[in-house]
C-alpha cells in the first residue's frame, strides 16, 4: 500500500513518478478529521481504499489530516499515537488539521457567512473568521503539538477548507509548505497552485447522502481530464453503503490510470507547474 518512505516529501515526488503523475494524471487519496474519537472509523476508510487499491494491481500512499485537540478533546491513547508514526514510517503523509476543528471566532453578521458556518459546515470551520494574529497562535499551537509527539507535518488544511483574511500568510509564517482549498492544492510560501476540485461527500443526513452521490457522479463526468484530482474522504464514509459504493467507483477508476500522489507531493508538482495564486485566501 506504499509507495515511498516519508523522506519523498522533502524533494516531491521522484522524477519518475512526476513525469508519470504529468502525463497520465494524478489523484490524491485524503482523509479527513483523524483523531482518537474516529479513530475505528477511520481504520474502516481506510481498510476499504487499499481494497480499490488491491483491486487495481497498485500501492496507495494516504494522506491524513490530523486534528490535535476534536473539539477540545486531550485524549491522546497511546495505541493511536503510535499508530500515527506508524502511518508516516509506512509513507503515508500526516498534515495538521486545525487545533479544535471547532468555530469559536466572532459570530457571523451577514446570512450568507451564518450559513456557510453554523448550517454548511455545522460550526466546524476553525479557521472561518479568526484575525491572523489568532490564527497564527492555533497554527504554531498545533505545530507545537505534533514535534512534542514527534509526528512529522509540514502540510496545513483549514477545516472545511475555510481560510479568513490573513489565513494563508499565518500557514506560510507558521512555516507550513503546503495547504488545500476545496478546488486548489496550493505550495507555500511561493502560493502557487494547481486547480484540482474535490470529490467530498456529506454523510450527515439521508438527504445530503442522496446529493453527496449525485453531485459527485456529475463532478467526475466535469473534471474527468483535470490533471489533477482529489477524493476527500471522512471517517464515517465507510459506514453508507450508497456513499460507500460511490467513493470507491470513483477510487477505482481513478487508479486505473491515475498516479496516486500524497497531497505535499501534489503541492510540489504545483509549485514547479502551477498558477500564481497571490493574495488568494478563500475556499473557491
């Protein structure tokens, strides 16, 4: 299920695999809100992407997005955190997640930005409506956290990819060498950045089950020539069998004629090829 130890990140991909990766396309595999709460969940994701990877005969590097302290929670096991290094060791990548991955900035004054954040994302985008100075202070927090643990991430993804004014020049500050939105993979401090829309799905209700299938399945026939494409995935994604079946179709023809990237791989194949993103902050 690996492709290369973790010291692949430091340089990108090998020349190898970015030639491959440019001419035949790339996906990145990412899984979302790792903790010790998802942990089990996360196991069933995971253990059903190597599925569609066994399938199609290849070795499928995971990126996964950590988040330090869910909504608060310190609980730290050590079966997890070993798991964690484990993880990276075996080549997958480890990329902070937020701090709390819970929205405690202002509140909201307008009905579009309250509905972007207590309806759309449930309240879960930490990074929202934070001033940089704050969102600095979480992010250097978070830095903080996982060298005490010695889990190695240089990658940084807002929680629901929602990043405010000064959001980009925190992580670029913070130190951080990549970051995402939810159409771009972007390399820092540089800002370049390749376009690249997810394929994400909302599992919280039947309703958004039904549309998270059918937009997904219109997406793929959109953006099936994209040189890049990303399957973001959360932990109770296993657990559906329509999303379920859906996420893997789409993996599975991906990895037919796709290169499997880790997102710090995708950003340093953005940041020789890329666009010039300058004062980009937003989630578009």
């Amino acid at each position: 299920m690996v492709t290369a130890g973790p010291s692949a990140l430091k340089a990108g991909p090998p020349a190898g695999v970015a030639a491959e990766a440019r001419a035949t396309g790339a996906v990145c595999v990412v899984l979302h809100d790792v903790c010790p709460s998802h942990w089990a969940a996360c196991r069933r994701v995971l253990a059903a992407a190597e599925a569609c990877a066994i399938d199609a005969g290849v070795r499928l590097p995971v990126t996964l997005l950590v988040v330090p302290h869910l909504h608060g929670d310190p609980a730290l096991p050590p079966d997890y955190l070993q798991w964690l290094r484990q993880m990276a060791v075996q080549g997958h990548e480890l990329v902070l997640h937020g701090l709390t991955h819970r929205d405690d900035g202002p509140p909201p004054r307008r009905v579009g930005a309250w509905l972007l954040r207590r309806h759309y994302t449930a309240g879960e985008g930490e990074f929202a409506a934070l001033p940089p100075s704050q969102a600095l202070q979480r992010m250097q927090a978070a830095r903080h956290w996982a060298r005490a643990h010695r889990l190695p991430m240089r990658g940084f993804v807002a929680p629901a990819w929602l990043m405010g004014p000064g959001s980009l020049g925190a992580a670029c500050e913070a130190g951080f060498r990549h970051t995402c939105t939810l159409n771009r993979v972007i390399a820092l401090p540089q800002g370049r950045s390749l376009h690249a829309p997810s394929f994400v799905f909302s599992t919280r209700s039947v309703w958004r089950r039904v549309l998270s299938v059918a937009w997904n399945r219109l997406l793929a026939w959109r953006v099936g020539v994209l040189p890049l494409q990303r399957l973001e995935l959360h932990p109770h994604d296993a657990d559906h069998p329509a999303v379920r079946r859906c996420w893997e179709g789409l993996l599975q023809q991906a990895l037919r004629h796709r290169t499997p990237l880790r997102l710090g791989e995708a950003a340093e194949l953005a940041r020789r090829h890329g666009q010039d993103v300058g004062g980009f902050v937003h989630q578009t």
